[in-house]
C-alpha cells in the first residue's frame, strides 16, 4: 500500500504550505458572517450554518500560532470530517487560501525533522517536498485535543444556541 497514491488538498497559512487528505475535505466555502460563541477559546471564532447543522469555525493561524490577521475577508473555510476517539466530528478551518490538489505515493512522505519545530509534530503526519516548496501534511484526526473537541461537541450541541431565534437569524443569513 506505500505505493498507492492519495490526493491532498494543499493551503496556504502565512508562508507557510499544508495539506490534508482529500477524503477528510466536505467542501470549501468563501468567507461568510460567523456569529461567535461566548466562552469559547480564542481560536475558535464562531458558527456558521452549514447544510443545516451549527458547526463551529476555528481560526487556523491562532491554533497553530501563527502572525493574526485582522482581515479574513478574502480567505475560505475549508469544512473537515475527522473521526477522534471514534466519533464523528465537523468543524470549519479558516485558511488563507486554498492552493490545489495533487497526488503522492505514501512511500514519498517524509518524517518531520524535530529540530524546533513550532508546530506539534504529534499532528503532522509527515512532509513532502513539492517543486521548491516543503508541505506539511496534517494528520486531521490528531489536530484537536479531547479537552478541545469537548468545547466543540458543547457548541454544536447547544440546544440553547439552536433555539434563538437571534443567533439562528444571524447564522442562516448566509
């Protein structure tokens, strides 16, 4: 199975490259009105409506810490499904860009150096390198800890959230 090859969705977060696993992508959206969420870490920005179902949206750069921006307009959501501790989850990830997809042979990713690294290497799953860049490919199913999926269940499951008719009006206007 090193051999069969897998496509990725590349993206863009400040300088530098990531991808992900294609079959953990639902879609990609345009920026959109997120309605935050209080008491929520600041990572996470809000929810949006999505095919119906409150999902909450996570700003990438501060989950990672990377340089914040104050102007998201021109970035995208890319909306994920990952499994963690055998549950199903959705969760929207602000990136600064959506590059494109391509394929790699599992055989051709690399172990991530640990020299200093300021991402925790328990959640890239390796690299590649591609033309003159290097890409991280993120293992989505290990990028959220239990403590932050709790926050996460707790906003999608927020029967209070779902019932006012304010925060409902905000969300569905998208």
């Amino acid at each position: 199975m090193l051999t069969e090859k897998k496509s990725y969705l590349s993206f863009q977060l400040d300088d530098e490259i990531f991808a992900i696993n294609v079959k953990k992508v639902l879609e990609v959206l345009q920026m959109q009105k997120i309605t935050k969420v209080p008491k929520t870490p600041d990572y996470i920005k809000g929810v949006i409506n999505f095919r119906g179902e409150i999902l909450p949206v996570i700003d990438t750069r501060q989950k990672f810490s990377l340089n914040k921006v104050e102007d998201y307009t021109k970035f995208v959501i890319i909306m994920l499904n990952f499994v963690r501790d055998h549950k199903e989850q959705k969760i929207g990830a602000i990136v600064d860009s959506v590059m494109d997809v391509f394929e790699y042979k599992e055989i051709d990713i690399k172990d991530v150096p640990e020299l200093g690294s300021r991402y925790n290497l328990e959640f890239i799953y390796g690299m590649i390198k591609r033309e003159d860049d290097f890409i991280m490919i993120l293992d989505v199913d290990k990028v959220f800890s239990v403590e932050e999926l709790t926050i996460v269940r707790e906003i999608t499951d927020n029967e209070e959230l779902l019932e006012n008719e304010e925060t409902e009006e905000k969300i569905t206007e998208n």
